[in-house]
C-alpha cells in the first residue's frame, strides 16, 4: 500500500475494525485514529461535527489525508469530513465489508443521514485511491456478506445478466467466503460501477440505474431508524420494484419469480415486513430521488437490463404491496 506524501495521517474507523485492524495500521502509518461506535447512526451531523472537532485539536491542516477503514458508513462519513475539512483535503478508502468493496467506496458519494432521510446531505468527493484485500472479509459474519451481496446482485439485475447467474449457481460458496467466489463476484460488481460513473459521475442519467431497490430500501430503513441493515432493505426494495416493475408490463412474471427465489434463498423475506403501505409511502416521500415532487423508481426490463427512471403510481404501489404481503397471495409458491 503506497501512502502519499502527508504532514498527518488520520485514520477513521468504527470501533470493531479499530479492534481488527485499525491499531495495527495506526502503528504501521505513525497516525492518529478516530474511532466512531458502529452502525448507521454515526452517519450523523454531531459525529461529523465530533470528528472535525478532533482533527482541528490535532492542528490538521489541508495537507492532512484522511483514511476511511471500515464498511460504508465508516466510508460515507469520512468522505465527507474530507471534502468540506479546510474546504477539501485527500482521502484514501480501505474497505473492509463487501458492501463497502462492490459499492459504496466507488464513485465519490459521501453522506450523512438526517431526520427526514438517508444520505440526504453531502457531496461528490473522489477517494485518491481505494485498497482492496478480500482477507478483511474473513472476519464478517454471513449477515454482512450478505449485505454487501444485495448491492452487487443490484448491479447484475441491471447490467449483467451472466454474472447474476454466476451468483445464483456459487451462492453457497459465496456465502461461505470462498475467495475464488468472492474475487469474481467483487471484480465483476466493481467494473461496473466504475464504468456508470465514468458516464455519469453526478448522477444524471445512467448512474441512476444503481439506485434500482433504493427507493423502497431507504424508505424501509428511515422506518426502521436504520435497525434493518441497508442490504436487507435494498433486497426487500429490489422484490417491490421487481413487482411493480411486473405489473407495469416490463418485467416478465418468469423474471419475477427468479428474483423473488433468490432474494428469499438469501434469507430476504418479505413477510418480514412490518409496516404498512401507507408507512412506507410516506417514508419514501423525502428520498433524494425524487424529482418534481414524484417518487421515482429504477424499472427492471428483464434479468441484466434496466432502461429507465419512471414516477411510481401510487395505485399501482398499492398493488404491488397487496400481491407481496397479503396472506391470500401464495409467493411461497414460487420456490416449488
């Protein structure tokens, strides 16, 4: 790993990566590290505040590198403490989920959740450079594969129908983190998402394909207060837009039915869900893609493509809820 010329290294992290990896590379770098408690709600304006706090009590200047080590929340907030700390100083991403390798370390987004929404304020700041070791993924458990997996099936469903199918037939290797699995899946997930932001690097037009299951997804975990882990609410989003997707006439029930039969394999099940349709309407409402005052959402055309943004019918929402979660509708079924 070549670290680039720096008067201070500052390493952002959570706590259990601290205790993985982060003291280690802090002795290596002679850094300062920053530690953060897990999970979404550190995603946060007072630990944004917290964090800058600090970095001016250690005098860091504009010649200061931040480095982001953890999954996507740790990468999020980093990104964002960086582009606005003395108005933008570098950072470097380790990633060390799969979430954070296939996903949210690409492209530049960083973010902070507020009351009214997820990743609602922040900016577009590139990482220098990303490091990749998929020996960091030794440590997490199946959930958290699993998180990360739901993001790059988001990107197969998309664009690449092979590598969707790759996933269906290694999925007990993945699962168990074979390495050989995990590489492929990884490379694969990654050369997609740095070829939409090469097109669209502000999301504009292609770039918005990558939100497909989001829409719902954020809207699931604003409800939860983020206790659904993202993954597993963009896997239940992806089966709501599948289906609505479904009804609208562009997905074919065949392709529905495939999806709907590996997301539940994953341990995605939509029964699980709590709220009502009204609840996760009105979560929906102050999504940051939103335009013109409609709910939009990404429509899936078959396994592998997805062509186009269109504003969600309410009715039809309505539809698709009763088709997923009424008792009287049999989607059990479709695993026979």
């Amino acid at each position: 790993m070549k670290i680039p010329k720096a008067s201070q290294i500052v390493i952002i992290t959570d706590e259990t990566v601290k205790a993985l990896y982060g003291d280690d590379l802090k002795n290596k770098l002679n850094a300062n590290l920053i530690a953060i408690p897990d999970g979404e709600g550190s995603k946060s304006r007072t630990m944004k505040a917290k964090i800058e706090d600090e970095m001016l009590d250690m005098a860091c200047d504009r010649d200061t590198l931040i480095i982001a080590l953890g999954g996507g929340v740790v990468g999020d907030l980093a990104g964002f403490v960086a582009s606005t700390y003395m108005r933008g100083i570098p950072f470097i991403q380790i990633p060390t989920t799969l979430l954070a390798m296939v996903d949210s370390s690409i492209g530049g987004k960083t973010a902070i959740n507020v009351k009214h929404g997820k990743n609602l304020i922040g900016t577009f700041w590139k990482a220098k450079d990303i490091y990749l070791d998929v020996h960091y993924l030794r440590s997490l458990p199946k959930e958290h594969i699993v998180n990360g997996l739901v993001e790059a099936v988001k990107m197969f469903l998309t664009h690449d129908r092979e590598s969707f199918s790759y996933v269906e037939e290694k999925l007990d290797a993945i699962l168990a983190k074979d390495e050989d699995a995990l590489t492929y899946l990884i490379e694969k997930a990654r050369s997609i998402k740095f070829k939409v932001v090469k097109q669209d690097e502000r999301e504009e037009n292609q770039r918005i394909l990558l939100n497909f299951g989001h829409t719902v997804g954020h809207g699931l975990e604003k409800l939860s207060n983020y206790k659904i882990m993202h993954g597993k609410a963009v896997g239940f989003g992806i089966l709501f837009e599948s289906k609505i997707s479904q009804i609208e006439g562009s997905l074919q029930e065949d392709a529905f039915q495939r999806v709907y039969r590996f997301m539940m394999r994953l341990g995605i099940n939509i029964n699980e869900i709590d709220y009502n349709e009204e609840e996760i309407w009105k979560a929906m409402l102050n999504d940051k893609k939103n335009r013109c005052g409609e709910l939009m959402y990404v429509v899936l055309d078959s396994i592998g493509k997805a062509s186009y943004v269109n504003a969600l019918n309410r009715d039809i929402f309505k539809t698709a809820y009763k088709e997923l979660l009424c008792p009287e509708i049999h989607l059990d079924n479709y695993l026979k």
